[in-house]
C-alpha cells in the first residue's frame, strides 16, 4: 500500500507540473491539459508528461521533496516536451531530447530564482515563469531546427477562422493545434478556477480583436500563433500574480498585457531564436516593472512605508 501511495503522489506532483503551465495547481487540469495535446497524436502527451516527470525527479534529487510538491518543477520540463514533439515529429528522438531539457531547466530554473529575487529586485519580485523553458529550448533547438521540417498550423476563413483563432490561442500555449485540442485546454483552465478560465478567454479575445485590427487577415490569425501569450498574460496578472490589486487593475494589467505581446510576437519572429513563449514573458515582466516602479515613486514621495511585492508563484 505504501508504494501504491508513493506513486499516486509522483503522479500527482507530475500532473500539477502540466497544470502549472497554465499557472494552475490541480491534477485533474492536468490530465485535461494532456488529453487535450495527445488528441491528435498520443506519444505528444507521453513526451509532455516526460518532461514534466524528468524536472520533478530531478529538482527532487537537487532541491529536495518540499520543493516539488505543486508542480512548480515540472512546468518548464513539461513544456520542453511540447516543443520537442513539435520540433521532431517523432516519439524516440523527442523523448532524448525532452529528458535532457527537462533536467537542464532545474538548475537553470534555481539560477534565474536566485537572480529575480536579489535584492536589487525586491520590489518588484518577477516571477520566473517560463524563462528555463525558452532559454533551455531555445538552446536545444536553435541547433536542432535546421534539420527538421515544422508542422503547419490549422487555419480558417471568415466566422469560422475567427472561432478556430479563438481556441488554438489555448493549443498553441502547449505548441498543439485545432479546435477541439483548444476546447480541452480552455475545459482545463475552468477545471482549474472560474477565474483563470476567464481571464484566459479575455487574453484569447484581445489578441484576436488586435490582430485583426491591425489587418494581419483571419487566415493567419486563426493559427493562434499571435494569441497564445496574450492568454498566458492575462492569466498571470488577472488570476495569479495580481490576487492582491482590485478588479480593475488586473482587467487593465490584463488587456495592457495581451496587447504587448502583439507588438512583441513580429519583433521577436525577426530573430533566430524560437519565439516561444518570450512575447507572455517579456510582457508580464514590463507591465510588472511598470507598475511596481509607479508604485514604489508614488509611496516614496508620499513618505508611506515601502511594502515587498508578495512573492510570485512561479
């Protein structure tokens, strides 16, 4: 029985760990999360819940149990998957490079833990997030992709475009694609919290609605490539990281957020790295910035005591 238990607590911890992409601590999210990328081809989700199993083990055996136990350690690895299953388009060599990412991005993770929450940064505690995964991926596939053929991305025409646009924002986060992996996604995100679940459809209508302002046509926006870090963004700021401010701050942080990741995405495509999920990051990071330097000018020339910004979650 005692093994039996051990397990359903690996299990546990590994889904947390998928879940945690969507800044979510909840094992049944997670399963939904891995449904939701192995609905096309199954070994994507085997791959993604690699990942996250290889960052768990080894920020166990480094950092210890306690620092496992919400999946905080298994996000980046997990994501090093799905960016391995889209890369290589094949179990095997997916699989070698995942666990290899996935381990690398532990004592990247602890490095960049470290370097945010110096005291220099105090006041504004940025969050980690999903910085080992764009720095470790990008290292891994900058060298991988040349060889490699990428997949295409669904795309749609008028109303329908738009709808397909609307959830492949969510598939896209996990580098999935269709609607019914979207539907999944969005399912997980509502199993996850009310809250999360709508601040992600906020940051998916935005960057649809901006996109298409700015002309770039329903075929290229219904791929999800351009909305997939606004979801994140509005995620982390509406329901995760802004807990503390009132509503119409995190719906402002939110919007600000998912429209900086517009402008972003075409300037970052310009360099030769991945893309990734660096839009969602360098976003939150400059509306975090922003905000906490407003803040922290506001309460210094008002003689009011400085407060430490609550630690992040990721």
């Amino acid at each position: 029985m005692a093994s039996v238990r051990r397990l359903g607590e690996l299990v546990g911890v590994l889904l947390r760990g998928v879940s945690q992409i969507f800044f979510i601590d909840n094992p049944w999210a997670g399963g939904l999360l891995l449904v939701g990328m192995g609905w096309v081809h199954p070994w994507v989700a085997l791959v993604v819940a690699t990942g996250a199993l290889g960052q768990t083990v080894g920020a166990w055996a480094l950092l210890g149990k306690d620092a496992v136990r919400t999946g905080m350690m298994g996000y980046n690895g997990a994501l090093v998957g799905a960016a391995a299953a889209a890369a290589l388009g094949a179990p095997l060599p997916a699989l070698l490079m995942t666990v290899v990412g996935a381990l690398a991005c532990v004592p990247v993770h602890a490095i960049l833990q470290r370097v945010l929450g110096c005291r220099a940064l105090e006041w504004v505690r940025l969050p980690v997030a999903t910085a080992p995964f764009c720095l470790v991926a990008g290292v891994l596939f900058d060298l991988v992709l040349p060889l490699v053929h990428p997949g295409t991305t669904s795309t749609g025409e008028g109303a329908a475009g738009a709808v397909l646009g609307a959830f492949n924002n969510f598939s896209e986060v996990v580098l999935a694609d269709g609607l019914v992996p979207g539907l999944l996604i969005l399912a997980a995100l509502f199993v996850g919290g009310v809250r999360t679940g709508l601040f992600g459809v906020l940051g998916s209508l935005v960057a649809l609605a901006g996109a298409l302002l700015v002309g770039d046509g329903v075929a290229h926006v219904s791929s999800g490539l351009l909305g997939y870090s606004a979801v994140l963004v509005a995620i982390a700021l509406g329901a995760v990281l802004w807990n503390d401010k009132p509503l119409w701050a995190r719906l402002t942080g939110a919007v600000v957020g998912a429209a900086l990741t517009l402008a972003m995405q075409p300037l970052l495509a310009l360099l030769p790295l991945p893309v990734y999920t660096w839009p969602f990051l360098l976003s939150l990071w400059l509306v975090m910035l922003g905000v906490a330097a407003v803040t922290r000018r506001r309460r210094a020339g008002g003689d009011t005591p400085m407060r430490t910004a609550p630690a992040p979650t990721q």
